[in-house]
C-alpha cells in the first residue's frame, strides 16, 4: 500500500513572521546562492551544514567563560552555518519535512546553548536564561504542530534569536550587556504561548 505524500512543512514562521522573515529569506537565497552552489560542488550538505552549527554552539558556550573572543567567533561561524543550510537545501530542492525539523531542532539547540555560555560567564541570571530557552523552544515547537495541524498562528511571534545575537556581539565590541534586560523583555511571549496552547487544544 503506497504512503500518503507528506506535506512539506517548508519554514516554520507564523503567519505574521512570514510578512517580515519571507522576504528576506528570499535575499538571502538570491545573494548566497554563489556559495552554497561552491559548498554543494564539495560534498557539504545542508544537514552537514545544521550540524556543524550546533558544534560551534557548543563550543562557544566550553570557550565562553574562559576565552571570549574564541567564543565569539564561533558564535559567528554557527550563525553563518545557519543561514547557509536552508539556502542550500532550496537550491538543491532538498527542503523536506527532514531537513526542516533538523534545522529547527538546531537552532534551538544552539539558542539554548548561547544562553547557558553567557549565563556561565555570569551575564545572564541563570533563573531567566532557563525561563528564555523554555519560551522560545516552546514557542518554535508550538508553530511546528501549527503548520503541521493547519491551525492559526496569527499574533504569534517567537522572540529574535537573531537581535540575541546581536545583544552579544554588542556585548563583545563595546562591553555593553543588556542581555538580561533583553531576556526579560523577550519573557512577554508568556502571553502568546497560552493563546497557541489554547488554539491547538481546541483544534485537536
């Protein structure tokens, strides 16, 4: 008996997300296209690529309590991972319900894993990195099984772990922490979470 062909689940954005994150996803695919084409020509896939950010991940938060820099330079290259991986897999026309979980299943591990390096070198309060990483990972689960349950994600909008980002190389360039200021104020997603919690309880 042959198997329903699955829906691709494509990019997990919510509706509101889309209008902002779409096109610029599509700059993006436009201007790294030249070297994800070189990467693809190597053998590099885009898996390889989601994989290789979560160990630069992991090794900026080893690095971040002892040698920064070295930190912060990995951090750089796990982003730059990220933003290869779906390019390529476009390009490719290899963007499958697989790959699309195993980006998002990344990136939240390496967000999780930025947060524990900075709350380890004691510049982020434990408490709230533990709060922000349940947040977001909830949050980015709770989208998935929007997308995949065809349930409104309207007025549901997952805190940037792209202004994070830039909250620690601020950090890095000039020494000015608002990490936890940031966090606190990413800690208003609260709300959103329960309104997705209610429309995919009463969806199922």
């Amino acid at each position: 008996m042959q198997k329903p062909e699955q829906e691709n689940i494509g990019s997990i954005y919510s509706e509101d997300e889309a209008l902002v994150l779409g096109p610029w996803q599509r700059i993006r695919q436009r201007t790294l296209t030249p070297i994800v084409f070189v990467l693809s020509r190597l053998g590099i896939s885009p898996d390889m690529l989601s994989f290789a950010s979560v160990g630069f991940g992991i090794g900026f938060c080893l690095f971040a309590p002892f040698q920064f820099t070295v930190a912060f330079w990995l951090l750089v290259a796990s982003i730059i991972c990220d933003g290869l991986d779906g390019v390529e897999a476009r390009l490719r026309g290899t963007n499958t319900n697989r790959g699309a979980f195993t980006d998002m299943f990344c990136d939240e591990v390496v967000v999780a894993f930025s947060v524990a390096g900075m709350a380890w070198k004691g510049l982020i309060h434990p408490v709230l990195a533990i709060l922000f990483v349940f947040v977001y990972t909830t949050i980015v689960t709770f989208l998935l099984i929007h997308r995949l349950l065809h349930v409104t994600s309207h007025l549901i909008v997952r805190p940037s772990r792209m202004i994070l980002y830039f909250a620690i190389a601020l950090y890095f360039f000039f020494s000015i922490n608002l990490l936890n200021y940031l966090l606190l104020t990413y800690l208003l997603a609260l709300p959103l979470l329960s309104l997705s919690f209610w429309r995919l309880r009463k969806a199922l």
